[in-house]
C-alpha cells in the first residue's frame, strides 16, 4: 500500500477509530475494529532520487545537505480524534508475526493493539520531550514526532524516565525481555538480552540499541535551530553530547538542549544494524511525515557526521621506474580510524581515478599500518605528442560499515623510462639499390626506425634520411655513404645509435655518436646543488622544465638554442620564483627536436 493509500484509509477510519478509544477508555477491549484498521503493508524503500541532494565531501555539507532533505516533515497530533501519533505507531511497531499486536521497544513484549488511550503501553520519546521541547503544539514539531517515538511498555517507560543512553556496569538494575521475533529472553547475565539502568543512564538490550541510537542521530541532524519553512517558527537545535553536564531538564521548550551519550550511541550503531523490524518503523513513519530516518537507510552515513577522522593522507604518486610505462606507485598514510579498536574500523583502501567520475583501480586491505603501497595501472603515459598526460587520483578509505572518507586528490602520469634496443644493421651492395636493413626490435610499444646517412666515417646524424616501421631502407644512391639507424618507442625514447655501416669500411665505435637524452644528474640525491649532464644529437632548441610527482610544474631549467653536442646546467633547487623547495623527489624533463627523456632526483635536506 503506498503512502497517501495508508493516510487515506486511516482518515476513513477517524470515526470507527474515535469510538474504539471511547470503548476502551471504558475499559472494554476493541478486536475487530484494530485488525480491520491495520492493512497489509509492503515495506518502502527511498523514492528515486530522494537522497539525490546529499553532499558528502565534508562532515559540514553532509550535515547541511541531509537536513535539507529531512526537515520540514508533516506534523501529526500527539492524541487526536483524527489520524495522530497512535495511528501512526501501532502501524510502525506492528507485530510481524500477529497484525493485532504491536512490539514493545525496551521488552519486547507482544500486546493487543488498544488504539490509543491508557494500557499496558504507552509512547516512548526515545528523545525525552523534557529535554528540549516539553509544551505540546502546533509548532512543536520534535514532540510528536514519530521517526523518535515508540511503542512502549508502561513500567519500563517509566523506569527509564529522562536518562539518557549509555552503557551501564555489572551491577546495574535489570529489565529483562521476551522472547519475539526469534529476539529476546534470558536474564541474569550482564548484559545479556535485558535492559540495564542506574541513577545515570539507561542501556537498551542489544535488539534495540541501534534503533534507538539511530533515532537520536535523527533527531540532531532534523532539529538544527533553523526557521521551518511552513510554521516560521524557530525550531530547537538538538544536539547529541558526552558531557552529562550538558543534559538538563528544560522548564519549557528551549532553543538549544542537549541528549547522549554521543560515543556509546556510535558503538550502539555499529553493534546493531538496521533489520527488518526498524525498516518496518520507518517505512511507516515515512508514509505518514514524508521524510524518512536517513541513518536507517544508511547506517554508514552517521559516522561521516559524527565520528571525526583525519587521512587518508597521499605521500606521493610516483612513476614505477625502469619499465615501459602504464605503472604508478602509490604512497599513503592511513585514516586515523585505522586502528586496533577503532569505534569505525577500516576495512580497505581503494584507489580511484577521475574518469568523468571516480573509478575504482586499485584496492588494499586495511591491516591498521601507519603508511600503505600500492602499485596500479594507468593509461597515462608521457609521450612526445602528450608529455604531460595528467589524470586525478585519490586514495579513499571504506570503513566495515561502508562509510567512505576520501583523500585529497593528486596529479600523477607514468613515463615509459625504458628505451628501445640498439638495432643491428647490415648494408647490402651486390645489387642496386642497396639495402640497408636491421631486426624488427620485438618490442610492444615501438614507433619507428629513422636512417641517418654520412659522406665520412663517423659522421653526426643529424637530420633523418628516412623513417619508417619497417625493416630495411632502399639505397639508390650508390656513391660511397655511410649509414647509422636509430630505433625509437611511442611514448619518445630513443635507443642508441647502431654500429656504423658503409660501403667502406669504418671502425668508428658506436659510443661515441650522440643521442637526446638526459645523461647524468650528479649528484643524486643532492643538496644544495646539482649538475644536470644533457646531450642533443642534432642542433635545436633544447628545453628542461622540473615537476613534482604529482605534476606540478616547478620551473623552467633550461630553454636555449644548441648544436649538436653534451652540455651541463646546474639546479640549486629553487623553483621559478627563487623560493627553496621542500625535500623530496623531482622529474626533470628534456625536450629536444620532438624528443622526450625524463629522469627523477632527489632533493634532502
């Protein structure tokens, strides 16, 4: 039955349901009527979308966001000849097993539905309505409503009175169960099934802990103090506490008041999840006020409000050396929740990339140590033609509830730092043309081979004869040439240059031909300076910028015209500005002649 179906079919009964209270009050007991008032319900879930609003990147937009979404419910009368709170609980509370007969909350005892009126149960404000709001009202909101009040038995409500919630001691005065709904029963043994209290606070037995510490977090996230939209009343900021200080009876309804105790109320969340019965008294509330307890739809949310943490922390996001790219080494510190006894424990980290949303690629299980590693893949590949392919990347720890705390984002790409092989070359002049020709180099990301050409021996390529992916260069000019190949890979990095061959004999050794490359950073780590050795095989504009890790530019290094040839710059390790730079691992980048090498240094101090 859907919501306004339930309202509907209540209000049809006002008249029937007015007489049956006038029965009982009487002292006569009213069967029929309360099984024909009771319909078959279906339990609900969130409408599509009803969650939608809810932000929850920081504790404080969580808070704002979902109270957003709660507040301003539907009031309905405490005791009333129309529909009120008792038509509302008696569906909430319903027995699953006798639809007569409603559940009690602290004994869980099985009782004929009476319709309202006095009993053998009467309404529980989980929230006592004398810490806060006690004088009934049309603009009274907190004390009618039902997403906090239950069913409950009459001795029992009255043993608990105001206290708040807390965890009592062997010792403590006990208030035992029934058995019902396979829940329930025993006694004697602390803490057993029973309900506990003292002259302090009131501990509900563990069927019904979470229910009631849920409803409290309801409670502080719906009443925040704010103007409702419809009364224009200021409403009370109810607020969850450990300071039993803080927790005073009010002579009448108070802008602020306070309840708890906070942390056994977190315990009790975690140690009693939602189940069957709890969502059955939502569901209902739901249909009735139109808002709905968020914390039973998700528990995980309550620790992302009121349980603080700091982390998870990322240390770095480095480029797994000496491969061909695709690689990212991952450093973090834990979540401060990530220890033994934790009242949130972490579950696992998860990396995530941002791929028009944030993707899952990585996870490690959480084993409570100070600092984690983990390696992933990644497209992010520097090459020439995107040398700075950047994607955002966080670390994000889940607690066994499911809460999700999130790092701060970070920039990291990977470099492919291995270059292709040294082709081997053979020059073939019995016909015309001739062939030069090499090995295919076997590797996966190979772009092309380049064949430089020289009038003497040991000439300095320059500028490329041809290039292609094949394997061999036809010669049609056969005067006396000598001939070296380079291979080079996708992502920009060049091998060296082959052994020399012509068609003369030449002993040049191939050592000494030059490439563009970083050659030497010396020394590393260093401090305060070093000396950065580059070479150019051709003439061109060479240009060196230094990154962090994560991609942040630092400055320029170098930005001239040279000739072919080795060269040296020193860094004192400023950056752009002339400012020191913190300790830690740089890249630095060497662009030349639409080639790309990059090698890291270390910066201690």
């Amino acid at each position: 039955m859907q919501p306004n179906s339930i309202r509907a079919f209540l209000e049809n009964g006002r008249q029937g349901l007015s007489a049956a209270r006038t029965a009982v009050r009487a002292g006569a007991r009213v069967v029929l009527f309360v099984v024909a008032l009771t319909p078959a319900v279906t339990l609900a879930v969130p409408p599509p979308g009803y969650y939608s609003t809810v932000d929850t990147s920081t504790p404080a937009l969580m808070r704002s966001t979902l109270h957003a979404v709660i507040d301003d419910h539907t009031r309905f009368p405490y005791t009333s000849g129309s529909t009120d709170t008792w038509n509302i609980l008696e569906l909430a509370d319903q027995d699953p097993a006798q639809s007569a007969n409603i559940l009690d909350l602290y004994r869980n005892r099985s009782l004929l539905k009476i319709g309202g009126g006095t009993g053998p149960y009467n309404r529980e404000h989980t929230w006592p309505n004398s810490l806060g709001f006690p004088t009934d009202g049309s603009t009274n909101y907190p004390y009618t409503d039902c997403h906090h009040l239950f069913l409950c038995d009459v001795g029992y409500n009255s043993d608990r009175g105001n206290m708040p919630y807390g965890n009592c001691a062997p010792g403590s005065t006990e208030r035992v169960t029934d058995v019902n709904d396979g829940q329930g029963g025993g006694s004697g043994t602390f803490p057993g099934n029973s309900n506990w209290f003292n002259a302090s606070v009131w501990q509900t037995w563990n069927g019904r802990k979470g229910d009631v510490a849920r409803a409290m977090f309801y409670m502080d996230v719906r009443y925040e103090g704010t103007i409702h939209s419809i009364t224009h009343v200021q409403e009370p900021n109810l607020i969850l506490t450990d300071n039993p200080a803080l927790i005073q009876i009010t002579g009448g309804n108070a802008s602020v008041a306070y309840m708890g105790l906070l942390s056994d109320l977190i315990q009790w969340n975690a140690q009693d999840p939602p189940d069957a019965r709890e969502r059955a008294h939502t569901d209902a509330v739901f249909s009735f006020q139109g808002n709905r307890n968020p914390f039973v739809d998700h528990p995980e949310w309550l620790n992302l409000i009121f349980v603080p943490s700091t982390g998870p922390t990322v240390a770095s996001i480095l480029d797994v050396p000496a491969d061909q790219g695709g690689q990212l080494q991952i450093d973090w510190q834990r979540n401060s929740l990530d220890v033994v006894g934790s009242v949130a424990p972490i579950a696992q980290y998860t990396i995530q990339r941002f791929q028009g949303s944030w993707v899952d690629v990585g996870v490690q299980p959480a084993n409570q140590s100070a600092n984690y590693s983990l390696v992933i893949n990644t497209n992010d590949i520097a090459s020439p033609g995107n040398p700075q392919p950047f994607s955002q990347y966080r670390v994000v720890a889940i607690e066994t509830g499911g809460a999700v705390r999130p790092s701060a984002a970070a920039q990291a790409f990977s470099v492919d730092n291995l270059a292709p092989p040294t082709p081997v070359v053979t020059l073939n002049t019995n016909a015309t043309p001739w062939v030069v020709s090499w090995t295919a180099p076997g590797i996966s990301d190979f772009n092309e081979a380049c064949v430089f050409r020289g009038d003497t021996p040991g000439f300095v390529p320059s500028t490329a004869l041809a290039c292609a992916a094949g394997t061999q260069y036809l010669e049609f000019d056969t005067n006396p040439h000598y001939y070296v190949v380079q291979f080079s890979d996708t992502h920009g990095n060049l091998s060296s240059f082959s052994a020399e061959v012509g068609s003369v004999a030449t002993d040049v050794p191939a050592a000494r031909r030059l490439q563009t490359a970083i050659t030497q950073v010396s020394p590393n780590p260093f401090n305060p300076t070093t000396r950065v050795t580059f070479s150019l095989a051709a003439p061109g504009r060479a240009r060196i910028d230094i990154f962090t890790p994560d991609g942040r530019f630092v400055r320029t290094l170098f930005d001239q015209q040279r000739s072919a040839g080795e060269f040296n710059v020193m860094w004192d390790g400023t950056d752009g500005r002339g400012g020191r730079t913190a300790t830690g691992p740089y890249l630095l980048r060497l662009q030349s002649g639409g080639r790309v090498d990059t090698e890291k240094v270390l910066l201690l101090k």
